[in-house]
C-alpha cells in the first residue's frame, strides 16, 4: 500500500530532506547545473530520498511503543498493525542498501559515507538518545546539516569548503529554533 510506504518513509519530511541535499549542489555553481550534471544530481537526490526514508522506517520501528503512547504518532502504521516490524525492517533495509549502492555509484566515496552514515546517526544514535537525553536535539541538527553537505561533495565540492561548512552550519543552527 503507497499509503502506507509513505507514512514508513516520512515522505514529506523526506522530500524536504531530498530539497537542502539539491540546495547544496546547486550552491556548487554553474558546473554543478550542466548538463552533464543530471546523472550525478539525480543519483545524489535518489539516494537522499532512500537514506532518509530508511532512517525514517527505522525510527518508527524502534519507537513503535513510543509512538502507541502518543496522540501525534498513535495512527502510524506500525502502532496501527497496518504493517509488521518484519516487514516495516525490510522496507528499511532495501531503502538504505539501494540509497546507498545509488549515491556510491552515482556520487562520490563522500557523499555515500555521509548519507549511510546518516542512516545509523538518526535510527541509532538520536532515536536512542531522544528519551534519554537533551543531548538528542543536538545529534538531530547534525542529522538535518548533513544532506546540504552531501549535495556539495555530490557536486565536486569539498568538506573543507567554507560552502560546505556555511550549508552545514546554517542547516545546523536552523535545527534549534523549528
């Protein structure tokens, strides 16, 4: 059911995610906006798109007693018995395997370690801090400055850039105050 992948995947959340990785390689200027260009964009997006969705699923997964105790979570699927965590863990696995072959394939070494790395750092780390920690908050701003990032290196850019830090850092700080 696409409802259902959808609500699994955050879609929309997604999409926003999907929208700062295309920010940050249209920030790398003319040569990332080629022609050329489009194989590399589209990988970068497609693979965004499958890590973010991946690290979605996998958070609804772990949190699903969490999310049964919450008005705002109690309907998503997993709480609901719309889908099992069988399959819920299938659908994250093949989203962040596939989101990972596409941006090593289409990208570069970079964009792929950050973009997997992404995966385990908010299904991991963040989802296990969140009820613990204040520190969580400051883990998820990592989480939402890395896509521009990737966008960057995506394009040919730098980690060491003063671009790819300023997109970071401005995603970074923006985390705080939404």
């Amino acid at each position: 059911n696409a409802t259902i992948l959808r609500e699994l995947s955050k879609a929309r959340l997604s999409a926003l995610v999907v929208c700062t990785t295309a920010l940050g390689f249209a920030s790398a200027g003319p040569t990332a906006l080629s022609l050329t260009s489009i194989p590399t964009f589209a990988a970068a997006s497609i693979g965004t798109a499958l890590c973010a969705s991946s690290a979605a699923t996998f958070n609804q997964v772990i949190e699903v007693e969490r999310d049964r105790q919450m008005k705002r979570t109690s309907n998503r699927p997993l709480v609901t018995g719309a889908v099992s965590k069988e399959m819920a863990m299938g659908l994250g696995c093949l989203t962040g395997a596939s989101g990972g072959l596409m941006l090593g394939l289409g990208t570069d070494p970079v964009t792929t370690v950050l973009g997997v790395g992404n995966i385990a750092l908010y299904a991991g780390l963040y989802t296990h801090l969140k009820p613990r920690s204040e520190i969580n908050t400051w883990v998820g701003a990592v989480v939402g400055a890395l896509p521009p990032v990737m966008g960057w290196t995506a394009a040919g850019g730098s980690l060491m850039d003063a671009e790819a830090v300023l997109l970071g850092s401005t995603l970074f700080l923006w985390q705080f105050p939404h």
